[in-house]
C-alpha cells in the first residue's frame, strides 16, 4: 500500500508491522486529489452496501464537483427508495445501470453475486477506456478464473471491503458525524492498476466511506476470508450455536424465554459488548464458572476448528462457489425458504421487551434468579472457542492481522452481532446478501450439529490446558489491542 | 440388457416397462459360461463390500474351478479376518493388491473411494491385457471425469452395485441359502465392452452375489442416484431427523428413552416393516391421528424435496465429489470426529433391552400409555415425505423405475434400517464407507435444521390436499408392487 496524498502508517502486528491508513473527516478535502481524475462515480446496486456507499460518497464529496450516480436495472423496485434519499433521473444521478456504467469513471459494482456472474461482461462492454472498476468483494475474481476469464485489459481494478454490512456502514457514518473517523474499517486491494493510481483511488473511496482504518489486502486473500467469515463467525457459526444452546437449555428445563436469553441474548448482548469493550480474555474472566468456561472451550475447539478449515478449502477450492451459483439456479423459479419459523424467534418481541424493565433480573450465569449479570460460560465458551478457531485458521493461512481481527472479531462485535440484538439472528440471516444467506443455511447446521454432538456431550471432561494457554497467550489479543486503538470514541446505535 | 445365457425379462413399470434378470440359486451352474473365460476373479479391498462380495462369490463358484482372491495393501489389517475366513497366501488366494490384480481376469475394485482416486493408475498399469475392471459404484468414473482421464482403453469395465450395505450382501444370501434367490437387488452397468460379453459377465457376478433381480442402468446415474441416496433416505435424512425429533419430543416433555422410542424406533422398526411388507401408503393407515400425518407431511416435502434437489446438484456436478477429496487431505493426519456422542445414542442399550419384554407396552402414536402400537404420525409423516421427496426428484432426473424404488425404498426398508434398529443410527453413520460418513456429516444437520426450522414449526397448518393426493397416486407404488413380486420370501435377520 502506497499513497501520494495520505499518510501511510505502520501498526505493530504480531510477527511485525502492516501499513494502514487511518480515516477521518479532515481528510475529505484530498478525495479529489486523491482520485485522480474521476469525476463522475457510478455505484450499481442498491442492496444496503450500494445504498450504503452511494449515500456516504455523495456526502463526503459534497462541493467537490464529483458526482455519484446510482444505477438500476430496469424495472427496478429500488428506484423508489433511491429517489426518496435525492438520487434523481432528473440531473443524471439515478438511470439504468449499463448508461451509468458507460459514462462513469470509477464503477462501483455493489449488484448482487448472481446477477454479477451473470451480467458482468455486458458491463465490461459498454465501460469507458481507462474507467476504474471497483468492488466491495472478491466474488467477482472467484468467478472469473472458476469460468477461466478475467477483468477487461486497460482498466484498473480495485477493491473496497467494508468489514460490516451495509447498514452499519450508512449509520456509523451517520452518527459518527461530529466525531472524526466514526465508521467501518476497510480493507482495500488493488488487482489491476494500469496508471499506477489504483492505491490512492481505492483509499479515497475508503475514507471517503467513513472507515476509521484501512488496511491492505489482495482480493484473493479477501474473498476467502470474507465469504468464510460470514458462513463461520459472523453468521454461520453463530446462528448454528443460538440453535444448539436454546434446546439444550429447553432440554434442561429452562422456559423458552430463559433459553432464548442465555443463548442468544447472552452472545448478541454481554459477550458481544465485552469483547469489544475489554477483548476476548474478558469473557472469561466474566463468566461466574472460569473453569465451565474453560470445559466448554476445549470441548468447543477443535470440532469448530474442523468446520472452519472445511469452509476455507472449499471456498479457496471454488467448490462453495459452484454451490451458490447451483442454488441460484434452483432458485431462480422459487423463493428462499426462511429460517425464521424455528421455535425461538416466536419469542423474540418477549425477551426484547424485558430488556432493561425495573423488576427484570438480568440473567445470563450463575443460577437462576440469582441475578448474576455474567455471562452463561458454556455460551460463552462455545462461542470464543470458535471465533479463535477462525482467528487461528486465518493466521495458519497466511492471511494479514488486520485482516483476521477484522474479519474475526471486530466485524462480528461492532457491526453484525449488534444488529442482531436489535432485531434477532434469524431476521439477520434471512437479510443478508444472497451469498451470505445461502452459506448460513449451508454451514449454520453444520456448526449446530458439531456442537450437539461433539462439543455438548464432552462439557465434563477436564479443560485441555494446552488450548486454554494457547488461547491466553493468542497473538491475536495483541493485534486487537492495536487495531482498537483505532476505534472511534462511538459505539454503535441500532 | 442382454443376455445369451440367462433370461431377459420385461417388468412393467411406470410409463413402460424395463429388463430385469431374476436370481437364483439354480443359476449357478450357468455362471462359468457367462462369464465367458474369466478364470480368476480378484476383489481387492475387504471392507463390507470387499468381504461380502469375495465370500458369496466363492460360495456360489465353489466346485466350477473359477477362483476367488483376495488382494490386500501391505501391511492391511483385514488381512487376519480374510485368513479366518479361508483365503490364504499359500493357495494364492490372499495377496498383495497389485499381484492379485495382475493375475486377475476380473478385477473388482472394492478398496474405499479415496484409495481408488489416488492408486488407480498404478492398478491399471498391471492389469493383464483384455482383463475386466469391475466397480460396485460410479465413483471412479466420476474421478476420472473430475481429473480429465479415463478408463484404459481395451478392457472391459462393468458395474454391478448391490443396492445395500456389504453385511447385508453376505447376511441375506447366507440366509437365503434354503431359499432360492434370497439376497440384496443390485443394478448393473456396462461402461466399456470391447469383447461384447459385458452384460453376461455383470449378470453372472450379480447372480453369483445373490441378487434376487438385477436391473439395468448406467455408471453415471448409477453414481448420481447411489451417492444422493446415502446423503438423503438411506442415511443423512435419517440421521438428521432422529436428532431433530429427538429433541422435539424431549423438549415437548418426552423422557429420554420415549423420546428414542418415537424417533428412532418408529423409523426403524414398525415404519421400515410396514413399508417392506406394505408399501409406503399403509404407513399413513398405521398412523393413528391420519390427518396428522398429512400435515406433517405436507410441512416437511418442500424442504426435503428442496435438499434432494440440491444434493442432486452437487453430486451431478462433481461438487459433491470434490468435498470428498478435501475431506480427505484434511483427515490424512487426523481421526474423523464420531457423531455417536449425541446425547440420544446413550440411551440406546436401555430402549433395546425393553423390546419384546411383557411389561413394556410397545407405544410409538397416540397417547403415552395407551398401547397403540401404531406408529408416531409426526415422525411418519416426515420420513415418507422425505423418502418420496427422492423418489419424485430421481424420476424428474429420468432415472428408472427400478433404480428410484430400489435406492430410494427398498434398501432403505430392506437392508438400512433393520441394520440401524440391531445396532444404532449414529453406529451406522459411523461404519459405513468413508463417502457415505462424510457426505451424512455434511447433509444429516441440513436435514435437521430443515425439520426443526421449516417442517416442525409448521405443523398446525392444514394438510395440502394436492401433495397428499400426490403422494396416494404416486408411480412409485406401482413400481414398488412390481419389485415386490420379485421380493425373496425371507426378512433379513440382523
């Protein structure tokens, strides 16, 4: 990573250092500068990252004279909402996606995946000559060489990867208004860069998103964490956990309400907070019962760990990928069946309204009633146990800390798990990208069968403390620590 | 299909009609002729299928001067079970795979899948020329696609593929041996046939196995149809709803060995029995709450008709494949997890020792105590849903008649099940060939988060009549009639 007009600094990571740019409002001023020449940005798409990105750009470089523009398909039901938020057939800023691709100089491709592999060549077709290509993910590149084509010549290609959805990156931005950096770190690539200024554009875009710190990565390395972090931690995992524990607790004896708010109430709300707030040793030491922790951890390790490394050989084998675009198929004459008819979210609305009411007694540990507000350890276990499974098998493959932290920890306790404590897993899962959706339903029960049938039956047996030293002593919490450092002052506010 | 040695004959099926070969032991004497100068048959491997084979292909040549050897890897445990059942190093009859196989003229590859993907060529490279190369599934060939190679021109390759474990194979034709054709249906292929004596020489082998009738088909769909069938009816649809209604029923206030009861045994005992004497639709006359069974029904065949499809998908298109061979790089250096840690299989022991004593009333419907010795309309209607889910999905991929009821049905009631009610599921899941435990890992928790999430919580809607219609005029009863005429006079004794 490299730049011209900002200042490229050095985090200290374990094993050494990784440069990263640090955001900020101040900086707005050098986005034109910075991006060399692109007058007019072209964003099609508008799912939440289009919505998302096309609003934060268009605020960022207001009074510059670079205009953002939003492109639809045609007949698109987004139009509507497009319009309501000022993007206007009128002045040029909303029309259909194939005229704003051809008279834009950076396209912002934000459709969806499907559409993406189905459509992408008569997008390439109508591009101006020299006219930047940017995406927010590399699925694009995955499909590409499983097809055996590539990226037009004579064009840059770039890469800005918010590491939060969509709407995190439209609200942070929002509300970190007054204060400087307030948004979702990034990492950006650059894939292709004819005119030598691909890294300045792509951290243009970047800041000009909001994102407090951005980091580098290739979009190789950023597709594979990305697609294998939202179907392990950051959906997958947790919604086949939420499933495992509200039954076990159902089983034991707890009422659906209790269930509920051990299981999930515990990760999206306490643990989620803690981690973010103290880090990932804090939880431990949050738990009533360190050494239930401990059990539910070693119990919880390795079988996580195995679904991880399977995720990750199939996303970097291209085998997940065939599996959406089989699925998208299958599905192009039917609608996705939800997964919020399962049993627990009927008491979603209950256990949200009980939340912070006088004579509700928080209760996530210890023993009923006991009004412990700790955690529930073997919830708690499960899930950090995970989440380092995903930290180690990043870092066993190679990939940048920035990257792991982000991809592991910082996405999951800033942006998604937040958003499902505000409305619940299953909502989250039934809303997210297409990709992400199908690899929740894909991976999710498979997480949910390890833990009921590896990591719960073996809660009794000793602590392993080879994995519980190796989990104190993580390089990971250093490399949290640093990238917290660069957390803005604003907790998010769904 | 055709045959200058045995008869040939049409069996009326949907639509049509298809060849078949009826077995029996009074076909023995004819088996040396139709396989036309093989002299010397080599199985290599000695898992179920490798042992099974080898045994009953013994018995039924004893006396015709063909010999049976057995060719093992060096240093294979099996090779002490091999000697205890009579082949022996000092007759030639127990050997180094490759020395088996240079010496065969029919060489049976029976060794696991991953084996065959990493050491067929060298097999093939010492084959005597003209030899036969004989597959008991598709798997190679799917390899081969994948891989962009192919068989070794010149030699003859044929299928003959049991349509049930390996213990079943040997068990039933040894059972049978007072009765004439007792034994496992299999299907037969010929992929290859450059001498024309193919059909004969399959058809003698699958006679000499004990197959009570043999149908035809081809390697492809034998594949495809093989590897969806163990990852749906016969093992991952099982195994996911067991563990799904095992925790429905647990938490709706079953104690644990009811809960088995109602899950577990209605499958495998009465449902199984009454489908194999009956035919499928009796399982809903068995059912004391009929509308019940209707509506579980109707909840749970779009989501499992979904799965199918989608297993379907990925085992057509190699996907399913690949996984394998990933699985098995991952596994090289470690133990597959076992899954009999679910808490339901510790109570295993405690529901079999109270079949048949006085004081248990047998109870699997109705309500708790009241001795209906029907079957529990929930896990009834789930289960035949689920199974005609495959067949109506095999007959929309075009397969035949013959192969949809035998791979859906028949060795699911047949062969599977009473091999899962004398031990357990989870034990099953756990011994069988390594493709089917990875693929029931991969698909068993897809089909229990698709019950609990879509299915169960469904029940209270009414039953859809065109799907219920659907089911009581569905071709595969019509099928399953013919196949049952063809049906040995003795039930498999575990």
């Amino acid at each position: 990573m490299k730049s011209s007009v900002f200042q490229v600094e050095s985090m200290v990571v374990p094993g050494g250092t990784e440069s990263i740019v640090r955001g900020g409002r101040d900086l707005f001023p050098l986005l034109p500068e910075a991006l060399h020449g692109v007058e007019r940005i072209g964003v099609l798409g508008w799912g939440p990252q289009g919505r998302a990105q096309a609003l934060n750009l268009r605020d960022s470089l207001a009074g510059t004279g670079i205009t953002v523009s939003v492109g639809l398909r045609p007949g698109s039901a987004s139009a509507e909402d497009a319009r309501a938020q000022g993007f206007s057939e009128d002045d040029g800023t909303l029309g259909d996606w194939l005229e704003v691709a051809a008279a834009s100089d950076l396209v912002i491709l934000l459709i969806a995946d499907a559409a993406l592999a189905a459509n992408h060549e008569q997008i390439f077709a109508v591009l101006k000559p020299g006219a930047t290509i940017g995406l927010s993910h590399g699925f694009l590149l995955g499909h590409l060489t499983a097809i055996g084509s590539d990226f037009p010549a004579g064009h840059p290609v770039i890469a800005v990867c918010p590491k939060g959805m969509g709407d995190s990156v439209r609200r942070l931005y929002q509300q970190g208004a007054t204060v400087n950096g307030a948004g979702i770190n990034a990492s950006i690539a650059v894939h292709a860069d004819p005119d030598g200024h691909g890294w300045d554009r792509a951290l243009a875009w970047s800041i000009g998103l909001g994102s407090p710190y951005t980091f580098a990565t290739t979009l190789a390395d950023e597709y594979r964490s990305d697609i294998v972090g939202e179907r392990a931690i950051l959906l997958g995992a947790v919604h086949g956990l939420v499933e495992a524990m509200y039954r076990y607790f159902r089983i034991d004896g707890a009422d659906p309400v209790t269930a509920y708010e051990r299981s999930t109430e515990a990760i999206t709300g306490p643990i989620a907070r803690t981690i973010s707030n103290d880090g990932l040793v804090a939880v431990r030491a949050a738990c009533g019962d360190q050494d239930l922790f401990d059990r539910a951890y070693s119990a919880a390790y390795r079988p996580a760990r195995d679904l991880v490394a399977e995720i990750y050989d199939e996303v970097a084998d291209g085998t997940e990928l065939r599996s959406v675009i089989l699925a998208e198929q299958r599905l192009a004459t039917r609608p996705m069946t939800e997964i919020g008819g399962s049993p627990m979210w009927s008491h979603s609305t209950e256990v949200h309204a009980r939340r912070g009411t006088p004579d509700h007694t928080v209760w996530y540990g210890g023993s009923e009633g006991d009004g412990v507000a700790g955690v529930d350890a073997v919830t708690a276990g499960l899930f950090v146990a995970t989440m380092m499974a995903q930290v180690d098998e990043f870092a066993a493959r190679g990939h940048a800390w920035s990257e792991i932290v982000n991809e592991s920890v910082i996405e999951a306790v800033d942006s998604l798990l937040p958003y499902m404590h505000a409305r619940d897993v299953a909502y989250m899962v039934d809303n997210c990208s297409r990709t992400a959706r199908l690899g929740t339903r894909r991976w999710g029960p498979r997480f949910q069968a390890a833990y009921e049938q590896i990591a719960l039956p073996h809660l009794d047996r000793p602590a392993d403390p080879t994995l519980v030293k190796d989990f104190e002593d993580n390089p990971a919490h250093d490399a949290l620590a640093a990238a917290a450092k660069l957390r803005p002052s604003v907790d998010i506010s769904v």
